[in-house]
C-alpha cells in the first residue's frame, strides 16, 4: 500500500487569551491552500521517516512499527507557516494508514507535544477553515470553527529574511512573558471577536478591523521580544503596504506576512506589494492562495 497525505499552511492571526501563570494560550488562524503540505507513506520491511531530524523524532514518539515515509514538498521551517505541527501531523496520518493503525489525530498530537502554545495548528489540520482555539493545555478543542468564504484568498508575502524563533527558542522567551496589561488583554480579545464575525458572516472589512487589532494588541504584547509591534525587518514591509491600503498581518514570529482579500483584488494586491519589496531591497515569494476548508487529505495511490 502507498498513500499520500496532503495538507496546507497555518497562518497565526493572533492570540486572544494570555495566562502564562495558568499556562493558557487562546489563538485563531487560518488553514491556507498553499504553500502545501504533501508526504507519502508505503509499506517496507524496515520502518524509516525521511524528514528533518525533529519532526521525524516527534513522530517516533507515536510508536508506530513498520512502514516508511517522506516528506515531498513542505512550507519553509520557523517562518510563522506552522510547518512542524502540519508536516508530523501528517505523516501520523500517512503512517498510520499503512501500519493498518486508526490514528487519532488529536491524541497523535498531545503524545508528539504540540499545543504547548496553540491548538490552532492541530485544529486546522483535523478541521481546515478558520478556527478560535480554547487555549493550549488538555485536549485540543474551539471556541469557534468556520469556513473561510470561498471567494476570499490568502495572500501570502514570505521575504527572505532572517526565520523566525524554533520552538526551543519560543519555549525559553514565553516562560519568562507575565500576563498582557488590560489594555492588551482587551485589543486581543475585542479583535478576534470581530475578526470572527467578519469569517462567520462573510464581512471582510470587519474581518480586516479584527485582525488588525488582535495583531496590534498581540504585537504590542511581544514588543520586548521582537523590537516592535511587528518584527522589525518586516515592519518597513507593513508600514509601506499600509500607506498603498493592504494591510499586512505578521503569522507567528514571522518572517511571513499575509492579508486577507477577495478574488478580484488578489492579482492587483499582490502586484503592488511585489513592487513594495522591490523598492525596499527586499526579496521573497508572494502567493496567492485559496482558503483551505478541509484538513488533512488522504489519498491511497495502490
């Protein structure tokens, strides 16, 4: 048996609860077509993960015997997409099916010690769409789960700059974080509020209001930790897109930055911030994608 497990990109929009003391990270994000997730699993005699080093031993801590596996195409590592929580997710997935296990996804996910900050990868990866995560800690569960319209995109802006935190380095700089001030507190939830209602009603305007304050609230939170509301690097790349009218959300501690659109502005929108990057000496990919409204795909190929 070969099976191929397809999946796509978590975009971080921002958290909504901070309780380090009780160890409680609420947060919401989207599921993005692309850049995709795509790993292969077949049967053999001797069981072998071909993946980076760390998320092949975070799927060894599944147990599984036999059947080997690969990553074929994956989002860029540390760079706010999400990649190690969707690359091991799937291939529990692929490899479960092969070995004749039926995985759980959730389970899958608590044993290889993701949500330690967020259920909103997991979430995404079993569900797809938009999703407000309960917080981290326990078993992954939401506050809300939602389609993406279809006639919004994702565009995505990935500049070559420096990654962003590993998850090493995340752990070390969140346990020394006390709780957001009330004014913080407050942006963040009143934003993802509102950008939830803008998903669930097919508002994107509103949509846009409540991701630009979750982000704010968010960023002003972790200010200390990455020089500013936004990274520095990239804020130049926000500040410029903001004067042309987009507005830029940063995914997790970046580099990637992203918007939310519709169909007939996509082209034009990612032309103009193409022509950003260029006038700011910056390099990088801009992709345009659809919403991903399923989770983890699986496809047996023989």
């Amino acid at each position: 048996m070969r099976v191929i497990v397809e999946g796509g990109s978590r975009l971080h929009a921002g958290f909504h609860t901070i309780d380090p003391a009780s160890g409680i990270w609420g947060g919401s994000g989207f599921y993005s077509q692309r850049p995709r997730v795509v790993v292969e699993a077949w049967e053999c005699s001797e069981h072998e993960i071909r993946a980076p080093a760390d998320i092949a031993t975070l799927v060894s801590k599944l147990g599984f015997e036999g059947g080997c596996a690969q990553v074929v195409e994956a989002p860029p590592r540390h760079s706010g997409l999400g990649s190690t929580t969707q690359v091991s997710l799937a291939l529990a997935y692929a490899l479960s099916r092969v070995v004749g296990e039926n995985l759980d996804l959730f389970r899958a996910a608590v044993m290889m010690g993701r949500g330690r900050f967020s259920w909103v990868g997991t979430l995404l990866a079993k569900h797809g769409g938009f999703v407000v995560d309960a917080g981290s800690g326990g078993e992954p569960s939401a506050i809300t789960l939602s389609p993406i319209p279809s006639s919004w995109r994702l565009l995505i802006v990935i500049p070559e700059l420096d990654r962003g935190l590993s998850e090493e380095e995340e752990s070390i700089l969140m346990k020394r974080l006390r709780s957001p001030s009330p004014k913080h507190e407050s942006m963040m939830a009143r934003g993802t509020l509102k950008l939830a209602l803008g998903v669930v009603r097919g508002d994107l305007e509103l949509a846009l209001v409540g991701l630009r304050e979750v982000q704010i609230g968010t960023g002003m939170y972790f200010a200390s930790s990455q020089g500013g509301v936004y990274r520095v690097d990239a804020a130049r790349i926000v500040d410029e897109a903001s004067r042309s009218g987009i507005y830029l959300a940063q995914s997790s501690w970046g580099p990637t930055l992203y918007t939310i659109t519709d169909s007939e502005k996509a082209r034009s929108d990612a032309s103009l911030l193409r022509g950003i990057l260029r006038e700011l000496g910056y390099r990088g990919d801009i992709i345009i994608s659809e919403p991903r409204n399923t989770g983890l795909s699986l496809e047996t190929l023989e």
